[in-house]
C-alpha cells in the first residue's frame, strides 16, 4: 500500500467544559465530554521513497513548517530515523481555525494513524497517543476513538457512550485564540470536579462551558451566534471557541434550522458518531 485517500478528520465538540483548576506550570484542569461528528477535513497520503515530508495544498495562514499535519508526519518519521519515511500530504480543510472544533488536532490525529499504517511503523493505539499529546492535548482524543470523558489537561480519557442525535454548528465569522480565553483575568478556574456517572445521568444539557462567557465578552459574535441559536434549543460554544453549537435531534430539525440562517453566517449540520472513521486501520 502507497497511498490512502479520503481520509477523515472528524470534528469534535465539548458536550461541555469544566475548567477545575492550574497547575503550578501554568496550564488548566479540564473535564469536559468530546463528542465526535460526522463533518471534518480529510486528508490524502502518498508515500515517497526519498524520506521528504510535503504538504501539497496550500492553507491560507498557516505555514508548511508549522501546520500540524507536518509536524505529526515528521515526530512519527524520527521514532524510525534508520528509514527513509516520506509522504506527500494534501489536504481538503472544512473546519475553521479557531473554532473549538479541534481541526488542527483532528489532522494531526489522522495524519499519525495513516501513515502509521502506510510506513508499516507498527506502533500501538498507546503510543501514537503519547506521540500526538507532544502536538497538543486534543490529539489523544481523536486518536483514543471514540467519545470520551477527558480530565486532566485533556489527555486522561475514558470511553463514554453518548446518544445519537443531530448538531447544528454555527460559524460566529471570528476566530478565538485559545490563550486569550485561558489568560483573562475574569475565568473562572474552581468549578467543583465531577464524575462520570454525572454525566451519564443527565447526557443531554449537563454543566455548562465555563470558557464561553469570557469568550462572549471578548468575542461579541459569539454571543450573537449563541442568542440566535438559542431560539431552537440550548445553545452552546465548543472548546474556546468561536462555533457554537445546539442538539437538534434529527436531520430534519436540523435543516428547519439551516432554512432560518441569517446570510452573514455559516452554519452546518453534522451526525454524532460513536467511533472515529479511522480505527478501521488500527
């Protein structure tokens, strides 16, 4: 096998987002509950003999050297440096930057699991995870595979079952920058820790993303997006935004929804999935 293509990067959302805590070197205790979604990127592999790593397609803002899909191909070609591990990599982008959906991690995930399969490198489930956390604390997540409690900084995970419903996700038009979020002086950090069956009691509607009124402070489109589509249920922002998003539970309220949105935004329906497209290869 040479190449794989159409390969998925599914987007996530928080169900929600608890910040606990700081650790003494500065980063925040988080649990929250991932959810996957049947919309992402996806991304095709070539492999190359000569041991060069390329992104083929261009993405407006974020340079080849510093994209995530590069530096997760070259972290996993170093585990082996006697080989000559090369890849052309290109890239189909749906997913905002700085839109809480975890785009960057979800193709850092997908780029390690495919070439893991590609470059016959054999590492375990285990080990790209410990490879991805390198890259940011999403990337276990979405190489875990299925929906998960995470606490920790987002990297202690345990599988959690979620139901099967429908999303819409609005694009608010701004992207958040997770450390302007993290940084603001008005976070809260001491949200009472919770436990699984928390969450497993309740599922739909449970705790809230303590993130997302510093966002709206900062971020007045987020706002805009969350009253707006608070109309049709709870809305809610992912991550530390922007997109926000709402359970619509079928397909059919959901393109209810769509028919109502205002021009100036983008917006989208999306599935849950319980299992990453990817894990067919692990």
């Amino acid at each position: 096998m040479n190449s794989l293509h159409d390969c998925p990067a599914p987007a996530k959302l928080n169900l929600f987002l608890h910040v606990t805590g700081r650790r003494p070197d500065g980063y925040h205790l988080l649990q929250t509950v991932f959810q996957l979604l049947d919309h992402g990127d996806t991304l095709d592999f070539d492999v190359r003999e000569d041991g060069k790593i390329r992104r083929t397609t261009d993405v407006p803002g974020v340079p080849e050297e510093s994209d995530l899909i590069v530096r997760a191909a070259r972290l996993l070609a170093a585990r082996f440096p006697e080989r000559r591990l090369g890849a052309d990599i290109a890239i189909t982008k749906r997913l905002p930057m700085g839109g809480g959906l975890g785009g960057g991690s979800s193709d850092a995930a997908t780029t390690l699991m495919a070439l893991n399969q590609l470059w016959k490198t054999g590492l375990a489930r285990t080990e790209l995870m410990s490879l991805g956390l390198q890259l940011g604390a999403d990337v276990p997540f979405f190489i875990f595979g299925t929906n998960a409690f995470a606490e920790g900084v987002g990297e202690e995970l345990q599988a959690v079952e979620t139901p099967e419903t429908w999303y819409v996700v609005l694009e608010p038009g701004v992207a958040v920058p997770t450390a302007a979020i993290f940084t603001a002086p008005d976070l809260t950090r001491d949200t009472k820790p919770v436990i699984i069956t928390d969450f497993l009691a309740a599922k739909i509607g449970f705790g809230r993303n303590d993130l997302q009124g510093v966002a709206c402070k900062l971020f007045p489109p987020v706002a805009e997006a969350l009253k707006w589509l608070g109309r049709y249920g709870e809305a809610r922002m992912t991550g530390s935004g922007a997109c926000v998003f709402c359970d619509v539970g079928d397909e059919d309220h959901a393109d209810a929804v769509l028919s109502k949105l205002p021009s100036r935004w983008n917006a989208w329906k999306a599935r849950s999935l319980s299992r990453h497209p990817m894990m067919a290869l692990q």
